[in-house]
C-alpha cells in the first residue's frame, strides 16, 4: 500500500463559484487531517455531481469509496462524501476535460471503476496490482467485474491470473492510430514493404499482448497485412519500375534453375546492379506472390521445386526416413538435401526425430 497525499473525491458540498482552495479538515476512519480542497470545472459530461481535488497536510492511507466527512478549521460539519481515486492526476497531466469522465465512471459501481482505471492506463491496460492497491477489494470480484465488462463491449481481457485488462474505447483507438502510422510511413517510404513490428512498438509503447491484439482486429477489419515481421496497409503494394518487374522475373527463374544455391545475394545484386535492401525486398515480394520460399540462413527454393518435393515425400509410403531415403526420394545431393529438410521441418512436413525425420 501506498500513502497518498492527493486524491480525488465525490461531495455533497454546497457549489462554490470561487476557483480557490477552501481548507477544511477531513475526517477519514475516526482520524483528522487538515487539507485543501479544489473543485474540477463543471462539464457536460458530469450528471450534477461535484467532484474535488483535496490535498492532505499529511499523507495517509485511502481506498476507493472510503466515506470522508469535510469539516471547517472551525469545526463545523460542511458536508459528506467519498473517496473517488486515492492516486490523484496531477491537473497539469491531465485536464478536467480528462478527468471528469473519469470522475463519474470513478463514482458508479465496481465494474465502471474497474473501466475508469483501465481507460486512465490508455493503451497499457490496467492490471490487478494496481487496482488491488486503490480499492478494498479482492481478486475474485475484480474478475467478475472485468467479465461483466467484456461481455459488454467495454474493455478486452488479456490475461485472467494475474488479471490484465485493456479498455475497448482505448484498443479502437490504438488501432486507428497505429492504421495513421502505417500509413504516414507508406507515403514518406514508398519503397519500403511495410513498417516493421518493433517500430510500432516502440512508437506507442505497447506491451506485447496489446499490439498482438490490436493487429489482430485490424487484420479482421481488412486494414492491414502482415508479411513476415513487417505491417503494411491492407491495399499497399510497392511500385515497381518495368525493369524491376524484369528482375523479378529473372530472378525467379534463377531459383527456379537452382542458381541460388550457387551464388551469394551479393552476386545477384551486382548482377542486377541494386541495393541489398533493394534485392531484400525483391525477394521478399516473390515470397509473397508465393513464387519462391526462404528457408533458413537465407536458404531459397522455387515454390514448384518445393511442391514436389513434398508430394514425392508424402507419397513415398515412409513413416520415417533419414537423410539417405530423403536423397533417394528426391535424386538431391547431400549440400541440397540437408536445408530443404530443415524447411520441410520449418514447414511441419516433417519432425526431427534422433538422426531421421517423422513424416507428419
């Protein structure tokens, strides 16, 4: 637990039109604290309720809805209320506009807390940790209220245990921020696939779990496309210039005809005369039009080597099969037979087992 000295509160306090600090005293659990209080500015979105910032002489420890009585320095009972949020935002980070839905959600049941702290965490959810220690509550009625919420339509859960949840309101927004990215780096970098997944993530600092989720309902809602590691719009392709368009053709032909296996990519790019990134991209283009595979350590096949390599494999009769039947399947050498193994495996054809493989 943490001791506050901030914290917002819901009152029954007469309306002030003065926009100064009234002290008073606060008489929280039998025990009193001097304090300052500050009405938040009335909004439109507030339902007649007042809501207060206070600010103890002394810290000392709150909880959500803990009842709080407002005294005068003299003594007179001014009125009631009760605790909102024991962790008070600073005004500067976070204007009343903010703040005061916040506020009200803050004041309703514990579902619409749950919701307002989860939508104060934006695009980081909020977990049980930091609920636990605003409210005097428990695990299990947290994750009622968070089931209460999903079925609902207001807030996604990541995780049950620890409970992690993320507001929906929060999670549509990402999306079409992340949809202005993509689409910002797609008009400064033309030539470029697409935004890699690490700079999406680091550009609105995203957990793992969020960005995976906020990708996945773009993918549903047709937005993007996702090619290996790199996000692009759904509609995007790179332009290609008519002698790109010839590069791509001799250079399937060359995987076609085995050649790659006996060059290196910086023999094709002089032999074509562009970049690295550039011939990266090339082939990952054939990759997509579903002409070529890359297996690992940059290991390429032509998509119809590959196909019957499988349908020789598959129709072999063989359960299992080792390095040598592999090569009498298919008349490779060893130097071809041991990568394309590795891809088959890649591929869930087949599973290393001992010195063989499993056919799947």
């Amino acid at each position: 637990m943490k001791m506050m000295q901030c914290f917002d509160l819901s009152l029954d306090l007469p309306s002030r039109k003065a926009r100064t600090a009234l002290k008073v005293v606060l008489v929280v659990q039998k025990k009193s604290y001097p304090a300052e209080i500050r009405d938040y500015p009335p909004g439109e979105e507030t339902s007649g309720k007042r809501f207060a910032r206070a600010c103890a002489a002394l810290p000392f420890f709150l909880k959500w809805k803990d009842p709080v009585e407002v005294w005068t320095e003299g003594r007179e009972l001014l009125g009631k209320g009760f605790v909102l949020d024991p962790v008070s935002e600073d005004p500067k980070k976070m204007k009343s506009a903010k703040r005061l839905p916040l506020l009200e959600l803050l004041s309703g049941d514990i579902p619409e807390m749950l919701l307002a702290f989860a939508e104060e965490k934006g695009f980081q959810g909020v977990r049980e940790r930091e609920v636990l220690e605003r409210t005097r509550l428990d695990a299990s009625t947290l994750e009622s209220a968070a089931r209460k919420l999903e079925e609902g339509g207001k807030a996604r859960i990541l995780s049950f245990s620890p409970l992690h949840i993320v507001s929906q309101d929060c999670l549509e927004f990402l999306c079409r921020r992340i949809d202005e990215f993509i689409a910002q780096f797609h008009e400064k970098h033309p030539e470029a696939r697409g935004v890699a997944s690490e700079k999406i993530i680091e550009r609105f600092d995203l957990g793992e779990t969020v960005f995976q989720l906020a990708l996945k309902l773009l993918l549903k809602a047709g937005r993007i496309q996702i090619l290996d590691d790199i996000v692009a719009l759904a509609a995007f392709k790179v332009p290609l210039t008519s002698q790109e368009e010839g590069i791509l053709q001799e250079m399937e032909q060359m995987c076609f005809d085995g050649k790659f296996s006996t060059v290196t990519l910086e023999d094709v790019r002089e032999r074509f005369q562009i970049s690295m990134h550039r011939l990266q991209t090339l082939l990952s283009l054939l990759a997509e039009r579903k002409k070529i595979v890359q297996g690992k350590e940059g290991f390429y096949i032509h998509s119809r080597w590959l196909d019957e390599m499988i349908r020789l494999v598959r129709q072999s009769g063989k359960r299992e099969m080792s390095v040598a039947d592999f090569k009498a399947i298919t008349g490779l050498t060893r130097k071809y037979a041991i990568p394309l193994l590795e891809l088959l495996d890649e591929m869930g054809v087949t599973r290393r087992r001992g010195p063989g493989r499993e056919i799947l």
